[in-house]
C-alpha cells in the first residue's frame, strides 16, 4: 500500500487570493515585479520533556509570492519574480525525557509542517477570462525544509505527521466556469531539497512522515466548465532532493514517503477544451530516499518516488491537444529501505522515472484528442529497494521500479 504525501496540489493558495468582482464592461490589470536579493530564514526549536496533548508545529519561509482573481470580470497578467537569495525553513523538536520515562508523551498527536518556497505565484478565475504571462527564475541559491524529531526516549500515543516541503518555482491556478489563456516560464539553478527526520522509543498509533522536493511546478484545476490553453516552458540545473529517515524501538503503523520531481506539470480540465504546448528540460541530480527503521513493529512502509519531468493533463470532456516535449540528462537515483527484528509486515517501494507523461480525455463520452509527444533521456536512472529482518516477521513486500521514458494516452467513448 502506497502512502500519498501531501503536495502543493494544482490551485493550492498559500496566501489569501484577492477577488475582483465589478460589472461585466469593468476589467483588471495586473503587472508584477518581485525581487528577492537577500536570504529569508525561518527557524523554530522546541525542548518536550512530557506533552499529552497535540503538539503542533508549523514553519514557512517564501522568498516572493503573488496572489490574486477575478471573478465576473476579464483579466491581465503579467508576472515576473526573480529569486536570488536562500530559502531556508527548519524546525527541530528535541524530547528530553529520560531513559527510564521513555513512556512520556511528546505529543498525542504530533503534527509538524515545514514549507520553502523560492517563488510563488497563483490565481483564481470565475465566470470571466484570464489572459496571463508568468516568469519565474532563481540562481544557485538553496530552497531547504528541514524538520527533525530528535527524541530517543519519548512516545507518541495518537497519529500524526511530519511533512517537509521544498518547491523553488511554484505557479498555480483555479478556474470555475471560465477561460484560462496561460503561458508561463520556469528556470531554476537552486538546490530544491526537503528533509525530514524521526527518532523515536514508541508509537503505537498510525503515523506518516513524508519528504516532497519540487523544482518547477506548474499546475491548473477547473471544477466547473473551464476551457484552457498553456504555453509552459520549464529548465532546471540544480539539483532536487528529498529525503526521509525514521528510527523507532516499537512503532505499531509508521510509513516514510520520499518524493523529488525537478519538473511537474499538473493540468486538470472540466467541461471545455484543454489546449497545451509544453516543454521540460532537467540536467539537474535528482535523489529521493526513505529510510525506516524499527526493532518491534506492526505494519512498516517505507516508499520513495524520483522523475527528471513528469507531465500529467487530464480533461473531463471532448476536445484535448496535447504537445509535449521532454529532455532528462540528470541522473535519477531512488532508494527505499526498511530494517526491523521481530514484527509483522514490511512494505517497500522505489520508483525512478527519466520522463514520464499521461494525458487523457472524456470517460464517459467520445473524445477528440491529438497528442504530439517526444521523450529523450540521456542519463542514468536507478531505483533500489532494501529489506533486512534480523529476527521474524510475517510478510514482506517489495518492488523496485527504473524507467527511462513512458507515456501514456487515453480516450474512452460512449460506445455509440
């Protein structure tokens, strides 16, 4: 069983989105510049001896960031954000119980978010058009979220999670009966990595913890007769890494989930047309790894999943066109592992994926859908999975899973 992360989703807003909302004959016009030259740091440390209540623990650090809608009303945009400086959002939960109260609580249940986002950019739409032009880039800079448990003799009663998110370039939108008119640029030389580490006695409850490191992102969602056209071209140098590692003495339900993507893009369509030209170029180091570990355990799962481009558009109506283009010369190295003594069941996954793309069109009636589709992956793509049992155990399943280049193409019909 394969455990989602939680991911800066296609129309997830971060900041409060602005609406403008007038008469049909009115307008709104936008143009932004954002630079972000020096470093933006975001830190929190916690010291827990006993807490039998939630612990919650929430740190952010973006260096741009641009909201903003229409609704009843056409629209302008013209976007550009430009990042040179660190972005650094860390956490650190320290349990200082001793040795003998290793049944102290460090939190029932334990939550904790760390998120850093380099630039960001998103807006809504609604019962109007949107024409929008985006550009975001950043330098050799470092976009890091770290989060780390340190607590070898306190236990967690009730579930929880800990998610570490690092995205450099972020573009979103969300159109409810409307018209999305997008081209967008993304280029990112910085180190996208998200980190998140767990040392813990005892945890007899269900808990994930999970690590999501994106270089680009670009994604769009329509609930409600939306009709879009995207022009996007993303770049990345700069390496992208995830990483998680959990170590428990008895953890009854406990999954790692590691997930790095250098370039996503993420395109939804309800009830109109979907239109997108699209191309994905990765020369950057891509690195997922989970690691988990318990001596006494219940059920373990331990998954990690990496891609150089991945490219997702999906319509739920007729007309679909689709123009992908996508070139991988980075390496893709993916490893899942888990290492128990006496328990019961061990799930282990790895993925790795030079280029990945999937597009579909009307499930339930006929489609119209022209594809146009070129993969190249020069570079080497890697996935490993681990299990070690020093004692006993009652099942263990594992899969590890490299590929180079896959696409896939949808269409169903009606049967008329």
């Amino acid at each position: 069983m394969r455990v989602r992360a939680k991911i800066l989703a296609a129309g997830t807003i971060l900041a409060t989105a602005a609406l403008a909302t007038a008469a049909t004959s009115q307008s709104l016009d936008i143009t932004n510049t954002q630079v972000q030259l020096g470093d933006v740091f975001s830190t929190q440390t916690l010291n827990v001896v006993e807490n039998y209540d939630v612990l919650k623990v929430e740190t952010s650090a973006h260096g741009n960031g641009m909201a903003g809608g229409n609704k009843a009303v056409d629209a302008t945009l013209s976007s550009n954000q430009t990042l040179s400086g660190n972005v650094v959002s860390s956490a650190t939960v320290n349990g200082t119980a001793a040795a003998e109260d290793y049944r102290k609580s460090l939190g029932t249940p334990l939550y904790i978010t760390g998120q850093a986002v380099g630039n960001y950019g998103a807006f809504t739409t609604e019962d109007g058009k949107l024409v929008s032009n985006t550009n975001q880039a950043a330098g050799a800079v470092n976009v890091h979220a770290d989060n780390q448990v340190n607590s070898p003799n306190n236990s967690i009663y009730d579930s929880g999670e800990i998610n570490s998110v690092a995205v450099v370039n972020h573009q979103a939108y969300q159109v409810t009966n409307g018209r999305l008119e997008a081209t967008a640029a993304q280029d990112s030389q910085a180190e996208a990595r998200a980190r998140t580490g767990v040392v813990l006695h005892y945890s007899p409850s269900p808990n994930l913890y999970t690590a999501t490191a994106q270089n680009n992102y670009y994604g769009s969602n329509s609930t409600d007769r939306g009709s879009q056209e995207h022009v996007v071209t993303q770049n990345v140098t700069g390496r992208t890494e995830s990483y998680v590692s959990a170590n428990a003495g008895n953890a009854w339900n406990m999954a790692t989930q590691s997930d790095a993507s250098a370039n996503t893009i993420s395109l939804y369509n309800t009830g109109g047309s979907l239109v997108t030209a699209t191309d994905q170029t990765n020369r950057g180091q891509v690195q997922a790894q989970s690691v988990l570990t318990a001596y006494e355990y219940g059920e373990a799962h331990s998954s990690a999943s990496g891609v150089g481009n991945n490219m997702v558009a999906g319509n739920n109506d007729k007309y679909v066109n689709i123009d992908v283009g996508q070139f991988n010369a980075g390496p893709i190295d993916v490893q899942a592992s888990f290492e128990g003594h006496d328990g019961y069941d061990a799930y282990v996954s790895s993925e790795a994926t030079g280029n990945s793309a999937y597009a579909y069109a009307c499930s339930e009636c006929q489609a119209d859908m022209t594809v146009k589709g070129t993969q190249i992956n020069n570079a080497d793509v890697s996935a490993t999975s681990n299990v070690n049992i020093t004692g006993s155990g009652r099942a263990i399943v594992s899969s590890a899973k490299a590929i180079g280049n896959t696409a896939t193409y949808y269409v169903s019909g009606n049967g008329k």
